[in-house]
C-alpha cells in the first residue's frame, strides 16, 4: 500500500512513444524534476512524496506546470527557485505557495 503524504506529477512532455516533445520539456522541467527529487532528499521527505513526470496537461503557455495532490495545487512556470520554495512551504510545511499557483 502507498502511504506517501503528497503525489506530485510534473510535465515533462511526454508522449506516448517515450519521446520528450514539448514546452515544458524545452524549458528543462526534465531537470527539475532531478532538482525536487534532490530537494526531497536532502529534507528527508522522499518516503513522503511520491513524484511522477507526465505528458501534456495542455496549458503549456504556462509552463513548466506542476500539480500536487491531494489538494490538487496547480504550479506554473517552474523554475530552479519555485521547486525549492514549494519544497519549503507546501511539501514540508503544509502550506501551498499562493503566488506561485495558476
Ligand atoms: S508540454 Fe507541459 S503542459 Fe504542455
């Protein structure tokens, strides 16, 4: 049984042929999604968020996009600083990052 406190999925553009095509592919959300995994470790969260990469949620014009459940928080145009800073705030304090979600 799964018992991670929050599910986090980030596009990464994927498609169905395991390709990467896409904005937020382009904008690096691959590597963010290295950088969350990193801050997860180092705060010793990991056995409490499960992250997933995913395809296209269809707003990339606001990408890289990020979503958080199980409150279902939206986060858009995702950078280095906002993973640490939703790492900080929503991931380990519980309080989702208002003027980071769209
Ligand atoms: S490619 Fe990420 S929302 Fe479209």
């Amino acid at each position: 049984m799964v018992s991670a406190k929050y599910h986090v999925f980030i596009c990464t553009s994927c498609t169905l042929n395991g390709q990467q095509r896409g904005f937020c592919a382009k904008s690096g959300s691959p590597e963010l999604v290295l950088k969350l995994m990193e801050e997860l470790e180092d705060r010793g969260l990991s056995a409490d968020v499960m992250v997933n990469n995913t395809g296209c949620f269809g707003i990339c014009n606001r990408g890289p996009i990020m979503v958080v459940y199980p409150e279902g928080v939206w986060y858009g145009n995702l950078d280095e600083q906002a993973i640490e800073t939703i790492c900080e705030e929503h991931l380990e304090a519980g309080h989702p990052v208002e003027r980071l979600r769209i």
